[in-house]
C-alpha cells in the first residue's frame, strides 16, 4: 500500500469540499482575502510564526478547512511537534457559552481525554493537549493544540490508477472494527455522538512520529504558493502538506490505526446544537424525517462509509426529480438498496415532524412513483458485481453485517458495541 506523493489531510479537519470551494473562489487554499466570498475570517498564519508567547512555533501547513486551518508546530516547552487547529473568527463564537452557541467542540476534546483512559476504544480518538486564545485582525481566535496525523481514509481511496476508488475488503475491515471502537467510546462513555463521520475525519496515526516528521520536512520542505517576484502580496498562502505514516514508500495495513477526528460538529447525546445534521449522502433516514436521533445515525454514516468503500461509490445517490424532492429521492433509495419498507415501520414513522412532507397516511410515498429511470442496486448486486470480495460466502457475511448498520428504524440498528463482537470480524 503505497503512501508517498500523496498529501493527506489535516489531522482535525476536512479538506476536500473546502478545498474545492476555495479552487472556485480564485483563492488555492482556504480564501485569506478580506472580501473573500463566505470568508469566516480565516487567521492568515504563516510558517515560523510563533504562538502562545512562543511556546509554539510553525513549521508546516497540514490542511484546513470549513472553519479552521491546521498546522504543525514545534511545542518548544516540551520538546515536541504538536498539532495547532486555529478556528476562525466566526468558529471562535460558535464555541462560545450562550444561545448562539453551535459546537461545543473544546468540552467534547477534554471529555473525550479524560473519561476513560482505559477503555479499548479510547486510542481511537484524538489526543487533546492544551488550548489558547490570541487575538488576530480579525478578532479572537481560539487555538485547540493536539496531537499530530498522517493522512486519512480518502488518501487510500487515491491511491489506485484510473479513478478506482475502492480499497481492500481486508483494510476495510481493519479499519471498521477500530471505527466501532473509537465509536462504542464515544457513545457509550461520554454520552457524545459524532454527526460528521465521513473519509475525512477517519485519520491515522503514524508509526513513529518524530521520524516521520523529521524525514519529510528535509524531504519535503514546506513551502508557501508561488505567487512571482515582481509583487508583494499582502497574504502568501502556504501550501498543505500532510504528514505520511512511515519514511518508507509503503506500509502493511497491519499498523494502520485508527484515529476519529473533528468533533467541531458533533452533539451530545443529551443536547443538540442542531437537528439537520451528517453530510447529505449519508443521513439517516430519522434525520430526514425529523425524528428524534441520536448514536444510531453514527452506526447509519458507517454502514453507508463502508459499502462505499467495498465499491467505490456512494450507496445512495439522490437526484432532484419534477415530481419528488432530493430527500423524497433519498429515502426512496434506500428501499430500494435495502429492499425495505417505511411503511412497515408505522412507529417510527408517527414520531417524524417531517412524515406528511415524504408520506402519505398509509406510508406510502407521497410523490415518488416506483419506476426510477436509473434505479438502485440492491445492497447485494452491488458488492457481487463491484467490489473484490472473494465469493458468495464473503458477500452474504457482509451483507448480514451492513443491514446491522442500516436499519430503516434507529431502534432496530445495531449499537457499535454490538458491531463490534460481530462474527464478521473472525470470519
């Protein structure tokens, strides 16, 4: 499994939607303009620049996203290499106490650090350091100092020639198991559901990080964007760089481990910021509904994450019809991926604010009619026919395992406890 040329994403936040976005706005990375287009009011560091008195000096960009760019930084008072995840201005205020407040990001880490060093699903998660605040021009910045990642699930999803997608059914269940770790952890013992698990945030850890980071920034120094010698920008962009696992070329799926990043959007089980939640390929149906959720739709987003990893494309692809919504689309998707019925559900369905918009009393679909011009597979045809599974055997145990995941009923869905004693796992 090949790991070099390929940069990784930041180890606590998503790259590749805002990246895009940035790409469109005329910015390379993260839009540092002050009349940038939905600019949150990124801090513009730059390598070398110290923090915190100079405890924290930077010596690499490792990504960024939505709301906050990552770094990597040398912690001088304990002879370290850290990684500093520098919220915006705007991010700042959404974690500040009060009705306006939409994450809860910083109690999360400190949580999730402290409840129970000993669980077998703690090493899953990232490990929180310290935090800071320093003032930038465009206001307070709030500054969450972790460890340092290599790259994440969708480095591996890249690695293959001509656009295939797919990664080892052996990696993919490595990888699952240690998911369901980090995930029984989270639920279970600090009362937190994550909401935004996706490629992402499933991160690694490397195999020996001083020498790892050591290597590549001789290797590979750091290095700004190439922006001429004939101007003087206000703001030079720094190019991201991940960190790889290991000095070698490769690495044997045996020391891949797992780490779950970025609860910036996650809730607690108890208190939720908002009830639209998850990236839209992978809601739960109880989301789209406006049912009550909670951990369920973590175990939902996985069962989804895997197939996707099996075949290399998403399970659910919904499109806008004249007739039918986009969420319409989606739920009538799902039957037929899962060969289920809502309307076999009555319970459920009562308690969805949103039943009457998607359903008619009956629990029929309210606009859709069967008949997609491009239907989808069933869960079944689509591991036989795309993924490299080895037989009918292998298939029909990881069919039997994913329907765990995807119940159409949250209350009917496996727990990540119970997934993770699954015999799947020792097959």
């Amino acid at each position: 499994m090949s790991t070099s040329h390929s940069p990784a994403h930041s180890s606590t936040t998503s790259t590749s939607q805002s990246s895009s976005a940035g790409s469109l706005s005329g910015f390379p990375e993260e839009d540092l303009r002050d009349g940038g287009r939905d600019n949150p009011r990124y801090f513009p560091a730059r390598l070398g620049q110290p923090f915190a008195q100079g405890r924290f000096c930077t010596v690499r960009k490792l990504g960024w996203g939505q709301y906050s760019s990552v770094w990597l930084a040398k912690d001088r008072a304990e002879d370290r290499f850290v990684a500093l995840k520098i919220l915006t201005n705007e991010a700042t205020k959404a974690i500040a106490p009060g009705p306006d407040q939409r994450s809860d990001e910083l109690r999360m880490l400190e949580s999730i650090a402290s409840a129970d060093p000993s669980h077998r699903g703690f090493r899953h998660h990232l490990a929180y350091l310290d935090a800071f605040e320093f003032a930038g021009p465009h206001g307070l910045h709030r500054c969450i100092v972790t460890e340092a990642l290599g790259y994440g699930l969708d480095h591996l999803r890249n690695l293959r020639p001509g656009g295939d997608r797919r990664i080892a059914p052996s990696i993919v269940k490595r990888v699952t198991r240690q998911v369901l770790l980090g995930l029984e952890y989270l639920h279970d013992v600090c009362g937190i559901v994550h909401t935004d698990l996706k490629h992402d945030n499933i991160l690694f850890r490397p195999q020996d990080l001083q020498t790892v980071i050591t290597h590549e920034l001789v290797e590979n120094p750091s290095v700004t964007y190439d922006c001429g010698t004939e101007v003087n920008p206000s703001v030079v962009p720094v190019l991201s760089q991940g960190l790889p696992l290991s000095t070698n070329a490769s690495i044997h799926e045996r020391h891949l481990d797992v780490v779950l990043a970025d609860v910036g959007h996650s809730h607690w089980r108890d208190r939720h910021f908002q009830e639209h939640v998850q990236p839209a390929a992978l809601r739960a149906p109880e989301v789209i509904l406006g049912h009550p959720w909670g951990p369920p739709v973590d175990i939902w987003s996985l069962g989804c994450l895997i197939t996707e990893w099996l075949v290399g494309y998403w399970l659910f692809e919904p499109i806008r019809e004249k007739e039918w919504s986009y969420e319409e689309d989606h739920l009538a998707r799902m039957t037929e991926a899962l060969d289920a019925r809502f309307d076999t559900e009555p319970s459920f369905l009562e308690n969805g604010k949103n039943r009457d918009q998607f359903f008619n009393p009956d629990g029929s679909f309210a606009h859709f009619t069967p008949g997609h011009r491009e239907p989808a597979w069933s869960l079944r045809k689509m591991l036989s026919e795309d993924s490299e599974l080895g037989d009918d055997v292998e298939v029909d145990a990881v069919v039997r395992f994913l329907r765990l995941c995807l119940q159409l009923d949250p209350a009917k869905r496996a727990s990540a406890r119970e997934l993770v004693g699954d015999p799947w796992f020792t097959e």
